[in-house]
C-alpha cells in the first residue's frame, strides 16, 4: 500500500491518526519537531520520517525527497491555539498563526503535489481548519483568520486539483490534545466546555482520527472538496432555548 504522509505526527490528532491508518495497513512517513518522539513513535509504527519545523520551508522538500515517490495520502494535522482579546494581538501573532495553519499546509501540498499526481487510484488530502472559522468566538480573532484561510485553501485545491487529487478538511471543536492541555488543566473550567456541546463532551484525538482516516480511504472515493464538523454538534445545534 503507498504511503500517507502526517505532519503533526507526534501530536494528540497526528499520532492518533498515525496509529489508525498503521492498524488499517497502511505504510506511513512522519514529520514532527520533537526527534525523541518522532524517532520513538517511527520506530513503533514501523514508519520513515522526517524532523522539522512547518515554518521552515526547506522542510517540505526534505520530506518529499525522504518519502520517496509511492505517496497517496497526506494529512496536515498541525495547528495553533493562540486564545488573544484584539488589543493583546500583535502582527508577529497574525502571521504566527498563519504560517503555521495555512500557508504550511499549501506548502505541504504544493511539495507533494508531483509525487501525489503520481498516485494509481486518486490521492487523498487532509486538512485541518475548526470551528471558530465558522462560529464567533471571544479572543480567538488571529486562529479563526488562519483556520478560515485552510477552508478557502481546501475548496480551492479541491478544484484545481480534480480529478487526480481529493481535498477535503476536517473542522473540530476543542479537542483534549496536548496542544489544548492549558486551556484545560482547570478541571470544572474542561467540564463546562464539554457541556457547551449538544454532546456533551469534548473532543477526543480518536474522533478526528476516526474521520480522517476515512477521508484518506478508498471508502470516501467520491468526496472531495468537503468541510466535516467533528465537533459535537456545536457548529449548527442548539439544544437549550
């Protein structure tokens, strides 16, 4: 089986889809910036990787050259969650976050594009945007402008890239990852999140795997160009008057 590529491999979602997609079969290349985890979780998952940072450019062609050319997936799990009120909210955050969240993932995929057209059965994208790119949230100006810009980027490319190459994103709401471990380490301040959700939880890691794994599958062979909320129900319901 040809392999996916995960950038964000060791973090809460990227691993969790990582150790999915290896118990369905398939062959993985992994990119991260801890070595001592990536190195460990590679050796695990019996995968290649690849060390660094999205923010450096010079990334996205190692990663190309060290996947090799049978490469059918990718998934860009990686992501911020800088939570700033507008006054406090600097330049250097604005293109932080951006960098980081869209012009990686467009990065990523432009990288891979050659080896991806590649592909005998259509390839398969993955992003990641959330659901205050859809909802207004307080303090969440610069993230939700970065996560709107991976749903444009995902329907763009879902176009430009058909027939050869499927794009679609997946939209969470918060989700309990390491990434989000400050925001939650206050228990009954993570209790009454979850309880914002008409399911009344917050997000586990498996859940975005879940999805993801499928998007990446032969199973959603006619999907492309789709937003998925995991989220709970809290982008579209409202279950108290």
């Amino acid at each position: 089986m040809n392999k996916t590529i995960i950038f964000g491999a060791t973090g809460g979602i990227g691993s969790a889809t990582a150790s999915r997609l290896k118990a369905q079969g398939y062959n993985l290349h992994l990119v991260g910036r801890d070595l001592n985890k990536l190195e460990a979780f590679s050796k695990e998952l019996g995968a290649s990787y690849t060390i660094g940072d999205v923010t450096d450019e010079a990334l996205f062609s190692r990663v190309a050259a060290d996947a090799g050319d049978d490469v059918s997936g990718l998934v860009y799990a990686v992501g911020t969650l800088n939570l700033k009120r507008l006054n406090r909210l600097t330049v250097e955050d604005y293109l932080h976050d951006y960098r980081i969240n869209a012009i990686g993932a467009a990065l990523a995929i432009q990288h891979l594009l050659p080896v991806l057209k590649k592909s005998p059965e259509p390839a398969s994208v993955v992003l990641f945007t959330s659901v205050a790119a859809e909802q207004g949230f307080s303090s969440h100006a610069s993230m939700s402008m970065a996560k709107g810009a991976v749903r444009g980027l995902t329907l763009a490319l879902a176009a430009e890239l058909a027939p050869k190459i499927r794009v679609n994103a997946i939209s969470p709401s918060l989700t309990n990852t390491p990434l989000a471990a400050g925001l939650l380490a206050n228990e009954k301040m993570a209790e009454a999140i979850g309880k914002m959700h008409p399911i009344e939880r917050l997000g586990r890691p498996e859940d975005m795997a879940a999805m993801a794994a499928f998007l990446i599958s032969p199973d959603s062979s006619w999907i492309t160009g789709q937003i998925f909320g995991i989220d709970g129900g809290r982008s579209t319901l409202r279950t108290k008057s």
